[in-house]
C-alpha cells in the first residue's frame, strides 16, 4: 500500500495518480514472454522501461536524459517510443504489456505509446 501524506493540492494529485497507479499494477504484470513498458514523466523529462516483473529486472530503458532531447514535447516522446521499441527488438522483444503508471492516456504518454507502435512493438 502506498501512504503518502496529504499537505496541499500538489499532494493531492499525486495521491491520486499513485492510487491509480497501484489498480493499474493489480491487473498489468510482465513476465518473459511479454514484459512491461512502464512509463515515468516528470516535469522536464520523459522515462521508460521495459520490465520483466517475475526476475525483477529492467532489460531496456531510454528516457530523454540519456538522448540529450532537451525539449519537452510530443515529438522528443514519440522518440523516447521508437528508441526504446529499437532496443527491445534488439533483445527479441516483439511484445509488451502497457503501463501507463496512472498517467491519462493523453499527450507525451501517448506519444511514446505510438513510437513504440510505429517502431514495430505490439501490445
């Protein structure tokens, strides 16, 4: 259970998206076959990861930090999506499952849902 301590509307939000967060995980898992491609935003960067949840290990992960993609648009998240999909696809990765982390499924978490898509990973 994640406890997070209620101070202001800042607060609130975050409450929100992390109880969001914990019902999404109850159903989304990864395993070998089909990981999780877990996304992360943050004000200035954009991060994600492919998970196998039964080994608990990371296996690809890009974000705009390591691409040196300063900006903070829809264009820099679709190429989060197509570099992430190209590691994946290094790896024999063909499939994953979808996390979205509690984020609406709108704007930079879209944008690197369909970079991945575009760049030939299923889910």
């Amino acid at each position: 259970m994640i406890r997070i301590k209620r101070t202001n509307k800042t607060a609130h939000k975050v409450t929100k998206r992390l109880k969001s967060r914990a019902r999404i995980r109850k159903k989304v898992n990864g395993d070998a076959d089909r990981p999780r491609l877990a996304v992360y935003r943050s004000s200035k960067h954009i991060y994600a990861q492919i998970i196998d949840d039964n080994t608990g290990k990371t296996l690809a992960s890009f974000s705009t930090v390591e691409g040196n993609l300063n900006k903070k648009n829809l264009s820099m998240a679709k190429q989060v999506g197509q570099e992430i999909a190209k590691r994946a696809l290094s790896k024999n990765i063909k499939s994953v499952v979808f996390d979205r982390s509690g984020y609406v499924f709108h704007g930079r978490v879209k944008a690197v849902a369909e970079g991945a898509r575009e760049a030939g990973l299923t889910f």
